[in-house]
C-alpha cells in the first residue's frame, strides 16, 4: 500500500539530530524522498544512514550554514536537481546563545536572530518557486512553547529572551505566508513542541528523579516529556493528504503545557504550592491589594 507522502519530495532541514532526524525518517517511511541539512557533518550522515538502512530514499548537504543565503539557494536547488522537484518544505534548522536582556551582547541577540527566524525565512523564500512550478505544497514551521509562554514556564526562561522572540516571530510568519501563498496552491502551517526529551533536551530538562526534569514535568498536564515521534506525527499529519483543508495553523504538540498556562494539571499539589501565592492577595471594596493597602483592580 502507497504511503501517504509517496511521490512527494520533502526537505527537512537540520536533520542531524533531534526531532528533525525523526521527521525526516517519518516521512521516508511513507514515501516521500528526503532531502536534508545539517551544519554537523557526521550526524548529518548518521541520519542519511539511518533512513537508508530503513528502506528510504534520503540525500543530504553538510556542513551548510542556512544563515548565509547562497546556501539556502543551493539546498532548494540541490533537491530540484536531485528528486525533480520540491513538494514538502520541513524548516526546523536553529541554534541560538541565551541571555537576559542586560546579560546579551547584540552580537548573541543577533545570531539567535540570525539562526532561528532568519535562516527559515531564507529557506522558504527559495523553496517557494519551486512549489509554485509543482502547482502547490506544504510548509512547516517549527515554533516553540516558549514563542507563545515566554518566561511562563514553571520555574523562569528569561534567560531565552532571544530565542523566544525569535520563535514568537515565526508563528506570526506562519499566519502572514499561508496568506500570501494560497493563491499558489501552498498549504503553510506551524508546529509547536513543548518540552521533548532529545539528546539536547535531555541536558536542559535532566534525568528522571532530578530536580531540573521535575520542574520540566510540572507544568504539563500529561505527567511527561515529550518523544520527537510525537512531534513527528503532528508533521506528518500537516504535510499529509489528511490536512488538505489546514492552513495557517499551529499546531501544539505539547503534553498540555500551553492550555494550562504554564501551571499544569489543578491537583491537590499543585493548588498547595500556589496557596501562599494567593493568599497574598484580597480585594476589599472591589480593589486588590496585598499589604492592606486599595490599589485599583486591573
């Protein structure tokens, strides 16, 4: 039986590790020929192996820098060259330097920039002839929890300021490119993973039993990280035959986290650790206050 993507040529950028390898397998599993990148030479090639040895069709350039414009040309012309064509655009490329805001040299802010929201607008601005030749397509964008929570994580993110704004940026681009290229028959949508347990993620969010992992868990109302297949199937889904009708979405893949705020699940736990929060605050005479002192409600 023919795969849901079989014929379909699809470019999945950074595919050397992380969710990004596990899309580019995915769609290989369901026919589409993969044409991938990566600024890591030796995972790059460790991804082109592993869908291979799978039975798929994959390509690759590495090492190759999506933030230098001659580059993303060269990717979309590489796979045009290579497989006839380009059907699926997968933009998950990004590195990016933290910092808050006083702690940030420009240069930092400027590669974060640079390497999450720039880098996929160079790719998709020379992907998109080539769509328009094949009569239509499917672009995701990768966002991020943090693009929509910001700080509002259980314990603080500020220190992803850039990094934040940057994937905030991209799920606006999201609503403004599935408008702009309707008219060519391009589908352009967005998905959003939480917390996931890559081999990145895993320094950020910590062993099971840690401390780090703990807080990581806390604000989800599926008691768990997150597997890049999860995020994986959600791609899957948007660039399928099944999503003919979705554009302009984005799609959260995130055990909950953004629908309960940051705060996950209303247990018996959590509501006790915001208990002294609360009681910090009363209202007397319709105002808030919480030294004893009205101050208008807002």
């Amino acid at each position: 039986m023919p795969g849901q993507l079989e014929g379909k040529v699809a470019v999945v950028t950074g595919t050397g590790r992380g969710i990004a390898r596990n899309v580019a397998l995915r769609y290989a599993a369901e026919g589409a020929k993969i044409i991938g990148c990566d600024i890591n030479e030796e995972t790059a090639a460790e991804t082109v192996e592993l869908v291979r040895a799978a039975g798929g069709e994959m390509e690759a350039l590495y090492p190759l820098d999506l933030t230098v414009e001659e580059n993303a040309h060269r990717l979309a012309e590489f796979a045009a060259e290579t497989y006839g064509g380009i059907d699926i655009l997968y933009n998950s490329a990004a590195r990016f330097r933290i910092g808050t805001i006083e702690d940030m040299s420009l240069e930092d802010w400027k590669f974060s920039q640079d390497n999450v929201l720039t880098l996929q607008y160079l790719v998709t601005k020379h992907v998109i002839p080539h769509m328009r030749k094949r009569g239509g397509g499917a672009i995701v964008f990768v966002g991020s929890t943090t693009g929509i929570l910001g700080a509002g994580y259980p314990g603080n993110l500020s220190f992803l300021l850039s990094y934040c704004c940057a994937k905030a940026a991209i799920l606006r681009m999201t609503v403004i490119l599935a408008n702009e290229l309707a008219e060519i028959g391009v589908r352009v949508n967005s998905v959003t993973p939480g917390a996931v347990g890559t081999e990145a993620g895993m320094v950020f969010y910590g062993e099971p039993g840690t401390e780090s992992r703990r807080v990581s868990e806390l604000g989800t109302l599926v008691p768990r990280l997150g597997e890049p297949d999860d995020i994986a199937n959600a791609a899957l889904f948007l660039v399928s035959p099944q999503a003919s009708w979705v554009t302009g979405q984005n799609l959260i893949v995130d055990g909950g986290l953004v629908a309960s705020g940051g705060m996950g699940p209303a247990t018996a736990e959590n509501k006790a650790a915001m208990a002294p929060v609360i009681q910090q605050f009363s209202v007397v005479d319709d105002k808030w206050t919480t030294s004893g002192e009205p101050k208008p409600r807002l």
